[in-house]
C-alpha cells in the first residue's frame, strides 16, 4: 500500500456510533472492533474515494495538527490494522 491506494470499506463491515467511539462489526467473521476518534475518522475516509494523502489532509483539519507534523505513518499503521483485520479491501 503507498500513499496513492485507494482504500474501501468491506460491505460485511457494520458500524455503530457509540458515544465519541466507533463500534465495527464483521458479520462474515464475527468480530467487532473498537475504534477511538482518530481511528473513526480514518474509517470514515475508507470510502474509495480517499488516498492516504487525502486521509493526511483531512486529520490534519479535523484535530487541528500543526503544519509540518507527519502523521503518514500514524495513518498507514491504522490502515495496516484494518487491512490485517479484513475490514478493508485494497
């Protein structure tokens, strides 16, 4: 995966709000996952019509990220875990 990937969301994947936590389910698997605001929002972005490039954008506007700090890494470690997890298609 680089940064020109796009990434999409499984369509066996539900998700449920749960206060500021995002709650995902794996109805082929049977598993649900917890994931903190950061992590949500990068879900969020795994709509295919998102490059981790444009995921970088974005959380640097949503938590107010200082310019210059790289947070690349931060995402590409969430997107790895969604990956080995078989939420995402890539």
């Amino acid at each position: 995966m680089n940064n020109e990937t796009w990434l999409n969301r499984k369509q066996d994947v539900t998700a449920q709000q749960l206060g500021n936590e995002l709650i995902l389910y794996d109805t082929r698997k049977k598993t649900t996952h917890v994931l903190n605001s950061t992590a949500r929002r990068v879900w969020e972005l795994c709509d295919g019509n998102h490059t981790v490039q444009d995921m970088e954008r974005a959380l640097m506007t949503s938590f107010s990220i200082p310019d210059g700090q790289d947070i690349a890494n931060d995402i590409h470690q969430v997107v790895k875990t969604f990956v080995e997890k078989g939420l995402l298609k890539v």
